[in-house]
C-alpha cells in the first residue's frame, strides 16, 4: 500500500508539472518544480520499501537520503512561489535573498547526510509550508482571490500529513500511517494545484495587460 501511494503522487506530479509548466510566470513554475521533486522524492519512497528486504538495509538507507535529498530541494521552490508572488513585479525575485536559501538547504543536506538525522527536514518543510501558508492567507484576506484561498486550503490539509505521521496513527495494519500521510498529501497536493493554476491565469492575465 505505501508503494501505491507512493505512486499516486509520483504520477500526479508528473501531471501537475506539464500543466504548471505551460504557465510563462515563475510562480507556476516554481509550484510546478516543487510538486515534481515531492513526487520524484515519493518515487524513491516506494522504490526503498520494495526491495529493502531483498537488498538490505545499506541499499535502503541509500535510496532513503535520496529521498529525503529531493524532498529538501523541493523546499527551495516551496519558498520560491510564494516570495515571487509577494514581490514587487512577481517575476523578479530578490537574488540574495534565494542564493542564501540555496545555501543552507545545501548546508541541510550535507548536515542530513553526515549526521542521518532527517528530522530536520521535516521541520523545515513544516516552517516553508506555514510561510506560504501566511503569504496566501494575507493575500486571500486582501483580495478574497479563489487561487489563494485554495492553496492555503491546500497547505492547511497537507500539515495534517505531518501529525499523521509524527503521531504514527494507523488505521489498519495494511493502511498504516505511512499510506494516510501520503494520501492527505495527494489530496492536498491536488488542492494547492487547482489553487495555483488559478493563480497563475491571473498573473498571465495581469502581465497581458500591462
């Protein structure tokens, strides 16, 4: 069940990513990169829990920091979206200030892999997630704007993942937390993306105009 939940968000993401990607606005394509490396990152999730038994724990810790390696960059892009959305012109955003984000996440995976300790991650993701969580509200509470109100939807359900799987709550022996987890980050992932995409249309509608 963790492979085929796994999955699902693999192939979704690859389908978010074409859809995003047809957008000629950095805030869809920031989205569109960082559902595409969750997904590859769940890729590598599934691929770890099938054959750890056959090829042993060495393999498995291998595939596993891979996994926690995408899921780190896919930060990166995660903060991206939503400071573009928050900038001045919404296509520019401030270098200094990514190159510094660039920084410490390649410190985070330096760190993950000498220490291998991925809670640290989780932390992370969580504290990205809640500043695009805020940027949307603030920009759903000024403009009431659909696009916004679903990502922060969006975000709001995928934070439930987490206390999911922090607190290891299982339905069924054969649906444990693991596949919960994944399948709130599905639907979540499917919210945030229809938030996006509306969005993203009106960003390519402003630009038209101006």
């Amino acid at each position: 069940m963790t492979i085929i939940t796994n999955l699902m968000i693999f192939i979704f993401s690859i389908f978010c990513f074409n859809q995003l990607s047809k957008f000629n606005n950095s805030y869809a394509n920031s989205w569109a990169w960082f559902v595409l490396l969750v997904g590859i990152s769940s890729c590598f999730g599934s691929t770890a829990h099938a054959v750890h038994y056959q090829l042993g724990d060495v393999f498995f810790d291998v595939v596993f920091y891979i996994m926690n390696a995408f899921s780190l960059i896919s930060i990166y892009f995660c903060f991206k979206a939503p400071f573009i959305y928050n900038s001045v012109d919404r296509v520019n955003p401030n270098k200094k200030v990514m190159y510094l984000i660039m920084l410490w996440i390649a410190s985070l995976l330096i760190f993950t892999l000498v220490r291998n300790n991925f809670l640290i991650i989780k932390v992370h993701a969580g504290i990205v997630l809640l500043f695009s969580f805020i940027v949307h509200l603030i920009f759903y509470i000024r403009t009431k704007e659909k696009g916004s109100r679903l990502v922060v939807t969006g975000i709001g359900v995928s934070f439930l993942s987490i206390i999911v799987h922090s607190l290891k709550f299982s339905i069924h022996e054969w649906f444990n937390y693991k596949d919960l987890a994944h399948v709130i980050i599905f639907f979540s992932l499917i919210i945030i993306f229809t938030g996006v995409k509306l969005n993203a249309e009106k960003l390519n509608i402003e630009a038209a105009k101006n």
